[in-house]
C-alpha cells in the first residue's frame, strides 16, 4: 500500500494487517496472559492507505524495483513471496525475473487487493503466481517454499509483526532471506527506523545482512532467515524474545 509523503516519495501500500490481536483461544496463564498469544509491537502502526502508489510506467522511473531485485540477485528458477502484494507491481517484475520456472506468491490481506491481484493474474495468464490470503499475524506461505520474500513500504503496517515473523521462517528455504523496504521515519507515519526494524526482527532470529539507500531515498535492509536452530519455538519463546530484546520506538 502506498502513502505519499511531502516530498512526493513513497511510503506504498499494501498489505498487512488491520485485524485485532486474536486471543480468544488458549487457557490463561498464571500472569492472565493467554497462554497461545503473541506480543503486539510497543510503537504506533499506521493504517493501510491503497493497492498501489501512482501508474506503474510512473513508479518505474524510480527504480526501485530493479534496485531491489538486484540488490536479491533474484534470478530465473527462484521462489519469491511479495508480502502484502495490494494489485501486483511487485509481483509482475518479480515474474519477469524469475521465469517460467520460477514461482512468485502475491499475498495480502484486504480482499478487496487480493481480487485485483487474482483478476490481474486471471487476465495475464500467469501459470507461476499464486496468489494467497494471509492475515494479520499469519502470511500463509507453505513452508519450505521460498528464497526470498519481500517487504515494500509496509511493515509500518503489520500490527501483528511478531506472530507474522514467526510463522513466516518455516516459510524460508535453507540461506532464505527477508527484505523489508521503507523509510526512515516514525511507524505512525508510513516509516519504520531501521534500527527499531533491526530489533524486532532480530528478536525472532533474523540476522541483519546489509543495508542499501534506494534512489527514491527509501532505504532497504536484507535479513537472513533464521534456520530451524535459531528459529522461535512458540507464542511463549516469542514473548520471552521480545520481553528480551526491548524493542522500543
């Protein structure tokens, strides 16, 4: 989803996650806490805004997506998840890159993005996308499945990032990395400071790998997966890891 800032940037789009904290299952703790339920980020989140910034010939002149995309080395043959995918941009180039043996998911979770996608899918006919509805702390991507999955401009707008995280790593193929673009700037303002983003992320036991300044002045940050080993075992293992690691805004 994207947002517009004053100086014309983006701040896109789509995609994650609007729904309340699910706590209605699992038995109460001895600290009142339910037993199956996930931390939610101590900072503001900032509400979805659209499916897609500007026309796509016009986002093109930005360049982001070729940065991005090369920056991953993503090449023909890869398995690549767009996490909150709105109408597409991504996944189309994404498609163009990695071939007809190659696999792209296009997920998000407003249904109206999701019919977008699926009748732009439909229209194109793209045999190697899926298209996927996830929610708010689940992205739904089957496990062992991808090499990369991608975060543009909106993990401002998770309001579940913990439970998301943690169910995404089963997702990841062994050397599987996560790339989150966005900008500097407060979360309730279509931003994420990236060493708040290094913090949560690191909690779950994604390792921060390197960082790029996109030419559209977004910058981009590229995780490794945590493997089994390093993997949260639990909403509990969560909690404990982010009680831990004191991420703060």
């Amino acid at each position: 989803m994207i947002f517009v800032n004053c100086f014309g940037l983006p701040a896109r789009r789509s995609a994650v996650l609007l729904l309340g904290l699910s706590v209605g299952v699992g038995s109460l703790g001895a600290q009142g806490v339910v037993a199956d339920s996930f931390p939610r980020p101590d900072r503001p989140v900032s509400r979805i805004v659209a499916p897609r910034w500007v026309a796509e010939d016009r986002r093109d002149a930005f360049g982001e997506a070729e940065q991005v995309m090369k920056a991953l080395r993503i090449g023909p043959g890869m398995r690549v998840a767009d996490i909150g995918a709105g109408d597409g941009y991504y996944v189309q180039r994404l498609l163009e890159r990695v071939g007809p043996t190659g696999l792209v998911f296009g997920e998000d979770i407003e249904p109206r993005y999701l019919a977008l996608l699926r009748d732009r899918v439909e229209a194109a006919g793209w045999k190697n996308v899926r298209v996927i509805e996830g929610t708010a702390g689940d992205p739904a991507i089957p496990a062992g499945s991808i090499d990369v999955a991608l975060m543009i401009h909106m993990y401002h707008e998770i309001t579940e990032p913990y439970a998301l995280l943690h169910r995404l790593a089963p997702a990841f193929r062994p050397g599987g990395r996560l790339a989150v673009v966005d900008l500097d700037g407060p979360t309730d303002q279509h931003g994420t400071p990236p060493r708040l983003l290094a913090c949560e992320l690191g909690a779950l036991g994604y390792a921060r790998v390197r960082r790029e300044t996109l030419a559209d002045g977004a910058y981009l940050i590229i995780f490794r997966a945590p493997d089994e080993a390093a993997r949260s075992k639990s909403a509990a293992d969560v909690r404990a890891r982010v009680a831990k690691a004191g991420c703060k805004a």
